[in-house]
C-alpha cells in the first residue's frame, strides 16, 4: 500500500482495493478528504456579474476570458480539482461530495461540480430514489420524466453539485446487460424521448450530461471490447437518441470505454469531432468517464475530449509536458476551453437561483413523484379470469412470500448509481400497512418449506415476490464482497425462486408473482401456472406503497413493456460477455423479433390493465405529403385515432405509432416507434389521441451520400396497443 504524503495517479491504478479501503478510512478518520474553504465563495464566481445579454453572448465572454489566459490555465480548465485523496474514498461511497473539474480560484471560475445517477443523486444519505431508468421507460411518460428531472436538478444544486451525469441513453441491444436498469429500453426512439426529457427536467437547475457515447452496451468487458458496426446501422440505431437529448439542449456528453473500430470513445475523433462536432454542431463540453476514459492524454485531446474526470491523471501536468513539447497544439487547448467557459457562461446566467436547501431532499413533493412513477412503471404482463385486484372485504388472509417481499431492494448497490434514500418501503411493509389488522398477512421467505406452507394454505391469495439483485447485475465490480454484478448469462429466475413458485402453485392454485430486476427476465415456462404477473423493475424508494395500491385496486397499471421479453435465447443476438471484439448490427429487439416472425413471450411495448381498451378510425393526415417543395421533407403529418375504454374501470392507455415501409430500396425494420403518448379514460369513455409525426423521422441514411434520405414510397402507419402485430390497426401514408 501506497504510504508516502501524495498520492499519483499510478498508484491509483496500482492499488488493490482492499488497500484503498485501508486507505479510505485511514484518510477520513484523519480528516484529510474534508471539504474545506478552498472552493471559490459565489458559486457562479465571475460569471454573476455578467449581464445576460441575449443568445451569443456566452461566445464573446469566453473569447474575451479565454485571451487572458495563460496556457497552465487553460489547462486547468481541462483537469480535475478532485484529488487522488479525496477520491480514494470512493471505494467505500462513491460520490459523497461533487467531484471538482476546472475550478480557478485565483480567475473566479467555477468549476462543474459532478454528481452522478440516474435513479436519483448519489450524494449523501438521504435523496430521493426513483424507480430505475428502465422502469421510468417502461411508464412512457414524457412529463412525468421531466418532473423526475426537475426534482433530480434541485437535489444536486441542494448538495452542493452544478452537474449531473446520470442521463443514460445507451441503447439496450441484449437483455443480458448488467446495466440495462439505467437506461429507457431497447428503442432509439423510446430512448430519444425519455433522456430528453431527463435533460429538460434536471437543466431548469444544474447541467446535464448524457453518456455513454457511443455503443456501451456490454459491462463485464466495457474497458476492452471493440465494437465493429456498419456506418447504417450506427446512425439509425445506436446515434438518435443522443442527438435528440443534445438538441434538447444538453450541456455535455460523456464518452464511453470501449472502443469504436480499433479506437477507444474517449480518444475517437470520428465520434467526438467529425459526429459530436462537424455534424451535430454540438457546442458543449465532452468529459471522460472515470478513470479509464482516457488512456493516453494527447490522443484524447487530439479527438476532442474537453475535460478528465474525476482526478488528474492524463491531462494536468502532463497535458502541459504534452504542450511543451509541441506534441498537443495551443489551438486544441483553446478549443477545449472555449467549450468549457462557454458552457459555464451559459448555464450560471439561465440555471435556477434557488434557493437550494436541504429540506428538498426526499420532501413529500419528491417521494410522490417517486410513487407515482413506482405505479405507472409497474407492469401487468398476465391476470388469468381478472384474478387482480384484489378486494379487501373478500379476504381472510393473505400470503407474502420471497425474501425480496422483505428486502429494500433499489438497484444498484456498489456502483455509480447507487442511491441512499432516508427510507425504502418494502412490498410487505407497503402491504401490510395497506390492509392494516383486516386481513390476516402472513409472511415466508420461501426456504424452509413447513414455514411456506404454513403461509400459503388457507390463504385466499399468494403474492410471490422473486427477483434480481444488486449482485446479480449492474456495474461489473470484480472485487466486490457480496457479488459482482455485471452481464447476466441467465435470463431466468434463480432456480431456487422457480422452485419457490412451483411450491406456492401446488399448495395454493391463486399465485400472482411479483418480478423485480433491471431488465428482461424470462418466464417460460412457469408463467403458464401462475395467475398473475407484475413486472415491478427495482420500484425506488416507494415501491412497496405503489404495490400495494396495484394489487388492491386503487391504482390500475399501465405500464407498457421497453423492452422485448424473449421466449428462448434464439430470438436474441449473440452475445459474449467476455469478448474483446463484437459485431452490432441492424436487429435487435423486436426489431429481430419481427424480421425473424418469431413470437416474444411478451413483446415490446406490451401492458395489460384492469380495464380494456379499443382502437378505431385511424386517419394520417395528410394522406400524401410530397419531398419537396412546400412540404418538403421537413414536412410532417398528423396521426390521429379513437380510443374507448370498453372495460368497467378507469384506466391510461399507452398509444403508439409505429412505422412500416413498402417498397424500400434499402433493408428497412418491420417497423419503428415513431411516436407514443398517454391517454386517461373512464369506463365507457372515448377520447381522440393525435400526434404529429415529422418526415424526417421516415429516413434512412444513405452510406453512398452520407445524407438521410426520404424514400417516395408508401409508408404504413401502425397505431395500437404494443408493437405485437394483433395489437395494432393501419393506415397508409404516400410520399410522392
């Protein structure tokens, strides 16, 4: 173990973690990470004084600061403030305070202040925790996001943070993906809409950063696998949804690990200057992720990379070393900080003023927002004869089984996005404080078989709570004590939990079962036993409330699927956790699903509800748009549909648009998700929904012209239910 007075970066990398932990400890028992006045005192600093003066001006207030500059100090605009002591304690919390990046005391400029997510703020003990980015996917629900996004931005600002780097947009290619929890589904689309919200949400008070960027879709080999990808393929599936969330205004871009044709993100010019910068005109700032984002200082630079987070290790010192020598251009530098004070400039004059307090966190207004998103997530993937709701005055005794029915159980636990709420309601604390003394609640976790038919027999309904865990996936930590994470090579449940349920189903046929985890998991075949089935995703802090409120009725789900739940592993693309070279292409999902006809056991977008709905006089209007000209292909056409509410329930419907193609000179999907939205309805309620869909959102890219290009063709416009073929009706639009 290290034991001199400072700490470099290599002995950072040298470091085995459990000397880290020593170290950690021995660091803060001294007081030797404490947050000391070294901050500078106006958290603008010199950018309170000045003047908002209209759009621009944050480009002639950089020029005029920037031309003051010495080279030392341009860099240190590019280097971390955070140091390795103040780090190495992120082996025992990660994020417990902002992480510092170009801070200048002595010129009174602040420096972003970093916090991470995305199911709430890292920082300290007691924030609010959301259901997870897959389960907030699975809501489809624009403002409820921005909402979450809102609340998210004032708890960063109240502890301190200016920056938020939780806006997960990577796109979900394989359900095996340790990581699929953080982010919105295995649609572009879907994950356009959902992270853009996230960035207009969190940026009314602190900036955010969207990340990966680009083709983070594995863990277990994220720092090495190259991943090969034809140029179609990558601007249509993998790119979208990242410039949806930079046209919403987002003020940063993380770049990912892995590597990009033999290159790695973070050092890949043809990702962060000729994509990110020439093309998108992306003017904000571009950070590495931490620690192996950059793996050699002058060729980040040289692709673009603004900014090394969380310490100095490739830029600093050694950026400066890089400029003496000549090997990194002055006017490189230049460009980095002109990003940088640019991005400053613009967010300290248009961010909220506060005041920020700590009363925010976790206040009533958040936890609602927290339950609310719990039950619209939540999931009804089966309810055999309408075995849910249940009724109160119909029951003697209910059955709470699964350890998971006890368990606070959130997520991530050991990596980046792990949260610390004040509290966390369990599904049987939620159910039991639901029903109070009424009915009789009895509880077993499943392993000892005289005890789980002690609680299920007699019992007038079963509620089987099974699930993944922290250990089961999410970030790949090696080192960890209790288990790893990372990518799942099972996508079923534990056979002890299948053991548990087939248990509960021969001593009691009324079984609903509760799923909880970060991603798909697969039930064939004991699906077909069980009379009900909640997919619950790892629920936030409010999760067992939201539960309860499912299962008896004073909530109706209407939770739409992001993902596609495969039936065997034939349906999926290949995957390797351990591989350092990987192929993506043009399928994945119900993408994969449709071109192969093959039948998910429960297919994207999908959602039952204690209620039904209908679909009818679909109209695309109009009904023949023209590529050039008036319309041109910045035209657009309107969707418009009838819903009923033909059940005895009120209930919110997911709509959705789909798009498919006829007579295409290139491979086109099935069809793609062009547009969603949410309609309310009373029992016997009919409502028209419309939405306005835009014809560029029809192209394709060619490769040969490097352009998008709106074929003249007839395009099927799909609306209904989920993207099952049965579930939806069509019209036509002709382009001419």
């Amino acid at each position: 173990m290290h034991t001199g007075e400072t700490l470099t970066f290599s002995d950072l990398l040298s470091m085995r973690i459990e000397d880290r932990k020593i170290l950690a400890r021995k660091l803060l028992s001294q007081g030797a990470v404490s947050d000391g006045p070294r901050h500078i005192e106006r958290e603008w600093g010199r950018f309170e004084d000045i003047p908002a003066l209209g759009w621009g001006y944050e480009d002639a207030e950089a020029e005029k600061l920037l031309s003051t500059m010495t080279v030392r100090q341009k860099i240190g605009q590019m280097t971390p403030n955070t140091t390795i002591e103040e780090y190495i304690p992120a082996c025992i919390k990660y994020n417990d305070a902002p992480y510092y990046a170009g801070e200048d005391i002595e010129l009174d400029i602040p420096g972003i202040k970093f916090t991470d997510g995305p199911t709430g703020i890292v920082m300290g003990n007691s924030s609010t925790c959301f259901p997870v980015s897959i389960g907030r996917g699975a809501t489809w629900d624009i403002e409820l996001e921005k909402e979450i996004g809102d609340a998210i931005g004032v708890e960063a600002r109240a502890l301190g943070a200016n920056f938020f780097g939780g806006v997960c947009v990577n796109l979900l290619r394989h359900p095996s993906w340790g990581r699929s929890q953080e982010t919105y589904g295995e649609d572009p689309y879907l994950l356009g809409a959902m992270g853009s919200a996230l960035v207009q949400g969190v940026q009314r008070h602190a900036m955010a950063c969207v990340k990966h960027f680009a083709l983070n879709s594995m863990e277990n080999s994220r720092y090495k696998v190259d991943v090969t990808i034809d140029e179609r393929s990558l601007r249509e599936i993998y790119l979208p949804h990242f410039k949806a969330c930079l046209d919403a205004g987002a003020a940063a871009v993380m770049a990912a690990y892995n590597k990009f044709q033999g290159k790695h993100c973070g050092e890949n010019a043809y990702l962060l200057k000729t994509i990110l910068r020439d093309e998108w005109k992306f003017e904000g700032i571009v950070i590495s992720d931490f620690i192996h984002g950059i793996r050699d200082g002058k060729n980040a630079v040289l692709a673009g990379m603004d900014i090394e987070m969380p310490v100095a290790g490739h830029f600093g010192e050694n950026l400066y070393a890089l400029w003496e020598r000549g090997e990194v251009p002055e006017a490189l530098i230049d460009d980095a900080v002109r990003s940088i004070l640019r991005t400053k400039i613009r967010f300290a004059k248009r961010l909220g003023a506060g005041p920020y307090i700590r009363s925010s966190l976790a206040c009533p207004a958040h936890v609602a927002l927290a339950r609310k998103a719990a039950l619209e997530s939540t999931v009804l993937l089966k309810n055999e004869r309408n075995f849910l709701p249940f009724a109160v005055e119909n029951q003697k005794k209910i059955a709470i089984v699964g350890r998971l029915a006890s368990a606070a159980n959130i997520g991530e636990m050991k990596g980046s996005s792990h949260v610390y709420p004040p509290y966390v309601v369990t599904p049987l604390e939620g159910i039991r404080e639901k029903i109070g003394d009424r009915v009789e609640v009895a509880y077993a976790d499943g392993e000892d078989e005289d005890e789980l038919r002690a609680a299920v027999l007699e019992a007038d309904a079963v509620v089987v709570v099974v699930g993944l865990t922290s250990d089961d996936e999410g970030e790949y930590i090696p080192h960890w004590s209790s288990g790893c994470g990372g990518d799942r090579i099972d996508l079923g449940l534990k056979s002890r939990d299948v053991d548990i349920i087939r248990s509960a189903v021969r001593l009691n046929g009324n079984v609903a079962v509760v799923l909880q985890g970060g991603g798909a998991i697969m039930t064939d075949p004991w699906d077909r036993e069980v009379r009900s089935i909640l997919m619950q995703w790892y629920p936030g802090m409010e999760g067992g409330t939201a539960l309860a409120d499912i299962l008896y009725g004073d909530y109706n789900p209407s939770g739409k699927l992001p993902l596609t739940v495969p039936k065997t592993y034939r349906q999926l693309p290949h995957f390797d956790r351990d591989t350092e070279k990987i192929t993506y292409d043009f399928y994945h999902g119900y993408f994969l699903i449709d071109s192969a006809a093959h039948h998910a056991a429960y297919p994207f977008g999908f959602g039952k509800s204690y209620t039904t709905f209908e679909y009818s006089g679909l109209v695309v209007s109009p009904a023949q748009i023209g590529t050039m000209g008036k319309d041109g292909e910045s035209g657009e056409f309107e969707v418009r549909v009838r819903v009923k509410n033909t059940g005895g329930r009120s209930g919110e419907e997911v709509v959705q648009i789909y798009t498919g193609y006829e007579g295409s000179c290139v491979p086109r999907h099935v069809k793609d998700l062009k547009g969603f939205g949410r309609v309310a309805l009373e029992p016997g309620e009919e409502k028209e929904f419309s939405r306005t869909v835009k014809l560029c959102d029809l192209a394709y890219y060619s490769v040969e012209e490097h352009r998008w290009i709106v074929e003249k063709i007839d395009y099927l416009i799909h609306v209904g239910a989920s993207s099952r073929p049965q579930d939806l009706i069509t019209a036509r639009l002709r382009v001419r």
